[in-house]
C-alpha cells in the first residue's frame, strides 16, 4: 500500500501538467475556433460588401450609359431640329428668291426686253394664289367671263406692275389698259369707275 500511495503521489505531478496541457489545448483551441470565426464573419461582410459594391458599380454604371443615351438622344433631335430649321430657311429663301425673280421678270419685262413664256404665266399666278388665295375665284366669280387678258392685267396690277409694262406684257396699248380696268370695276362692282378705282379694289382685297 505504501508503494502504490508512493506511486500515487510521484504519477500525481505528470497528472497536473496533463491536465494544465489539456487545458491550454482547449483554450488554443476556442481561440483557434473564435478566430477562425472572426474570420469567417469578416470574409462573409467583405463578400457582403464586395457585392454592394458591384451592384452600386453597376447600378452608377446603368445610370451614366442612359443619361449618355438620352443626352445623345437630346443632341440627335436638337441637330435633327436644327437641319429642319435650316433646310425650311433655305426654302423658304429658295422660295422668296423665285418670288423676287419672278416679279422682277414682270417689273423689268420691257425695260429689259426679257420674253415672258406661257410658264412663267402660271408661275405668277400660283405665286398669286399662294399669296392671295381667293382673289382668283372671287374675279371669276363676279366676272364669270373674265378673258385671259383680264385676268393677267389684275395679276399685274395686284404685284404693282406699272401701266407701261403691262401693256407691254400683254401686247396691248395703255389706252386699252385703262378701259380694260374701268370695265372690270363695273364688272366688279356694278358701279361706274375708274381705272384707278379698280387698282385700288385689287390692292384692298
């Protein structure tokens, strides 16, 4: 029995430091295992916020390509409007330019010795009903047998073409000119009156 106690108390020492072993074991342990934890936790909220990143960077990224979109879409349609701004500017220069010729052929007929073509007859008188668009069929109206002739010397007087040009143009004298319009006026107005009556009434509509 005294060897055995004997035994005991020697073997009681290497049991302690088994013990102490196993418990800093156990510690190491936990604290591995904390550790590793921490470390999972940390890796879990740097993917969490690697991935919040990614979607702002994509969100940001989707955001600037359609404002680039519409801000080109803005540019495309001011550009378009200002081509078709430009282009309806140069028609209509194109057309006050056509205008300014075409009366001008008339004004400088005689003076010029220029020859006035069946053409440019229909060109002043859609020029006249663009501007003017119910003189024509008001003349025709009131006179319903108005002459060709008739009709071109109200064109003239209606773009102030004086009387010596018109009777140019029409090959007829001044004389015939004037009764040529105190007709027209009675026509017109189922009044007596003058030539100048008339151009007055021509220019008034």
């Amino acid at each position: 029995m005294d060897i055995q106690l004997l035994l005991q108390i020697t073997e009681a020492p290497d049991t302690l430091e088994l013990v102490k072993q196993l418990q800093n074991q156990v510690v190491q342990l936990t604290w591995t295992n904390t550790l590793n934890r921490v470390q999972i936790e940390f890796l879990l909220l740097f993917c969490l916020l690697l991935v919040f990143m990614m979607a702002m960077l994509f969100y940001y990224m989707r955001r600037k390509m359609k404002m680039e979109v519409q801000k080109e879409r803005r540019k495309r349609v001011i550009q378009e409007a200002h081509y078709r701004n430009a282009q309806f500017l140069e028609e209509g220069n194109q057309m006050k330019a056509q205008q300014l010729e075409l009366t001008r052929l008339f004004h400088c007929a005689r003076s010029e010795e220029l020859k006035v073509t069946d053409e440019d007859w229909k060109n002043l008188e859609r020029y006249i009903s663009d501007l003017h668009p119910k003189l024509l069929p008001t003349l025709y109206d009131k006179v319903p047998k108005l002459s060709e002739i008739e009709q071109r010397i109200s064109m003239l007087v209606k773009i102030n073409v004086s009387i010596t040009d018109i009777a140019y143009l029409v090959n007829r004298t001044k004389q015939a000119i004037t009764v040529s319009r105190s007709r027209l006026y009675k026509k017109i107005t189922g009044e007596e009156g003058t030539a100048e009556m008339f151009d007055n009434w021509l220019q008034n509509f």
